[in-house]
C-alpha cells in the first residue's frame, strides 16, 4: 500500500524535525556531563536524576512548542529576525562541538544537577530556537512528536549511560560529538541562508 501525498508530506515534515532536534540535542554528547554530574551517585540516584532531568525538559520545550511564536508576536519579532539570531546561535554550538571547546565544566553546578542538564544542555537556547522555528514552519503537533521522540532518546541514554560508555568507549562519544558538531554548523548556515533569500 503507498502512502497517499498528505502522509508522505507529515513524514517529511517529522523527519525534518526530528532530525533537527536531535542535531541540536545531541543525545550522546550530554552523556560525559551527565556522568561527570552523577559521579559520586548510586545507579538508583543516577536514574533518578535523569528522570527528573527529562521532566523539566519536557515542561520548558512543550511550553515553547505553544507560546514561543506568540511571544515573538508580542515583542514584535519578524520570524526572519529570530531566524537570523537562531541561526548565529547554532552556528556558535556547533562550532563549539566540533572544536571541542568547553563552556564551563560540571563542577559549576555541584548543588543540583538538574539545571545544567534540563537547560542548558537538553531545552537550550538551540533546541528552543529550533522548536519556535519548526513550529512556525510545521504547526504544532509535528514537532512537539518530534521532541517528545527525541526527549526519549535523550532519557535513554542517560538511564543506559554507564552501558553506553562502556560499549562505545569515551572517544567513541567524542566522535559522535563531534559529527553532531558538524552537522550542526551545516544546519545553521542553511537557516542564516534562508533567513537572507526570505529578507531578499
């Protein structure tokens, strides 16, 4: 059975976002700050804090999935603007990945670990750009799924990380870092693109 047009446009759409946020999110380059954060815990805590991590992830992106545009409209910023900002800022994270240069370590934030991984690390200023921006492209639902997906790969890897390290070893996740990185950069420059063709 072939999928009719208006399937195959959602599931172009929800891989476009998809694979946006999971640039952005970059499940595997957390792992380290994860581990570094949850050092001294027991594989009980260590869960646990990943749990609560996602949660508030959850909360702050849902939240941007269904106020971020409107928030643009109240302060009177054109979509092309943010466009522009969003694309700088993702230019510099991803610079920063494939560099290797490191804003801060873990032992800036020895109270509690659920701020440097809830946000920044997973609904940072990258991944809300990209949301209130697939929103103004896509709609609502496609990608809120598309985060709701790649919130679960993040909490994944961070429930298995102690496996994952082992299996894959800490240069492995560099590497994959490191590609994220990379892909990053390219995403950024195609929206700093698209935001001139649209001002053109």
């Amino acid at each position: 059975m072939s999928m009719t047009p208006e399937w195959s446009v959602w599931g172009a759409a929800f891989l476009q976002s998809f694979v946006t946020l999971l640039v952005i999110m970059d499940p595997f380059g957390g792992l380290p700050i994860f581990l570094t954060l949850t050092k001294n815990f027991d594989l009980p805590r260590t869960r646990h804090s990943a749990n609560r991590a996602i949660r508030v992830s959850f909360i702050l992106l849902v939240i941007v999935v269904f106020v971020g545009t409107g928030v643009l409209d109240f302060f009177g910023i054109s979509l092309f603007s943010f466009q522009v900002g969003g694309g700088l800022i993702l230019l510099l994270l991803g610079l920063l990945y494939v560099l290797d240069i490191q804003v801060g370590s873990a032992n800036d934030y020895k109270s509690d670990i659920i701020i440097p991984m809830a946000t920044p690390l997973i609904a940072g200023p990258g991944a809300i750009t990209a949301v209130i921006l697939l929103v103004s492209q896509f709609g609502f639902w496609i990608p809120l799924a598309a985060t709701l997906v790649n919130l679960f790969l993040f909490w994944f890897a961070m429930y298995n990380a102690h496996y994952i390290t082992r299996a894959i070893g800490k240069q492995g996740i560099e590497i994959l870092s490191r590609i994220m990185g990379l892909l990053l950069v390219a995403l950024a420059v195609e929206m700093l693109r698209g935001a001139w063709l649209g001002l053109k």
